[in-house]
C-alpha cells in the first residue's frame, strides 16, 4: 500500500507544478512567455526640480538713542552750576532772584546736554528673511531597451535596467 502511495503523490506533485504559472503573468489560450537578448540599454535622464525653502541672514549697523540716560543727573548739576553762578550776580534781593534763574536756566541746559550727548551708541542686529532656492537633480527617469526575440528586433521604455536577458509576454490573435 505505501509502495503505491509515494509514486502517485509524486505523479500529482509534478502535475500540478507543470500546470502551475507564475502569478505575475497570468496565462490565457492564445498567450506564451519566453525570453529575449538584450541588445542594447540607453538610460533616458530627466531634471528633477525641488523648491527649497531657507533662511537668509545678514548683519547691519543700527544706531540706537538711550533717552533716560542720564538726565536726573544732568539736570541736577545743570541747576548746581547755574545756581552758583547766579549768586555771584547782583546784590540783595537782585542775588536772590540771579540764583534762582541761574537754577533754573543750568536745570535746562544740563538737561539738554544730558540727552544728546552719551545717549547714542552704536550696535549691531541680524535681520533674516525666507528665500526659496530652486535645486535641480538629473535622474534617470527609464530605460530605452532594445531586444531581439526570434530574429525579430523591438524597443520598449522600461523603468528597470532588465540586465542581458528579458522576460516577453508573447501573445497571438487573428489578424481579420
């Protein structure tokens, strides 16, 4: 009995590879599969654009103004040194009212001096902006390949370098 089981399991087994096909190239009546030489690859190259957004940065010179720097100080010393030279003006009462405006006009002028002067300095800031840089790549896009099957010389774009052998589905239908 198992003499006669192991030859008919391996007689199924080679009939159903035989009648098996590749599920990539499904098989009809009037279709067949062979193989053709390759005769010649040419690359076909194409340019690939891609739009690259980046930053652009760039320093400059800014000139800034401090406006308190300083003026309490300036004002004060101002209407001190103001003061002081009023009070050598005049006599009596006259001494009195010279200091006051001495005060007052040293006040001012101290003030003044104390904002325009040592307020302003110099100082540096980077500014950026977005700017898209356009890249270009050369790629091959396919291949122009060139076989021959049975004496017969045919071209087809592939986008595969298929090496020196082709798989060619060969089909045949009435011409009419």
């Amino acid at each position: 009995m198992i003499k006669l089981f192991i030859p008919a399991l391996v007689l199924s087994l080679a009939a159903a590879s035989v009648g098996a096909q590749d599920a990539r190239y499904p098989n009809d009546d009037n279709t067949h599969y062979g193989w053709a030489d390759v005769l010649r690859v040419d690359p076909v190259y194409g340019v690939a654009r891609t739009e690259v957004p980046r930053q652009e940065c760039y320093d400059q010179q800014v000139v800034r103004r401090d406006p308190g720097s300083g003026s309490a100080a300036g004002t004060i010393l101002g209407a001190v040194v103001g003061g002081v030279l009023g009070n050598t003006v005049g006599k009596g009462d006259g001494r009195r009212a010279a200091t006051v405006a001495g005060a007052v006009v040293g006040g001012a002028v101290g003030n003044g001096v104390s904002r325009s002067g040592g307020g302003e300095y110099e100082s540096t800031e980077t500014h950026c902006r977005q700017v898209s840089a356009v890249s270009e790549q050369r790629r091959i896009m396919g291949y122009d390949v060139e076989y021959r099957y049975r004496g017969e010389v045919y071209v087809s774009r592939l986008n595969y370098d298929p090496g020196e052998r082709l798989r060619v589905r060969v089909s045949v239908a009435p011409a009419d």
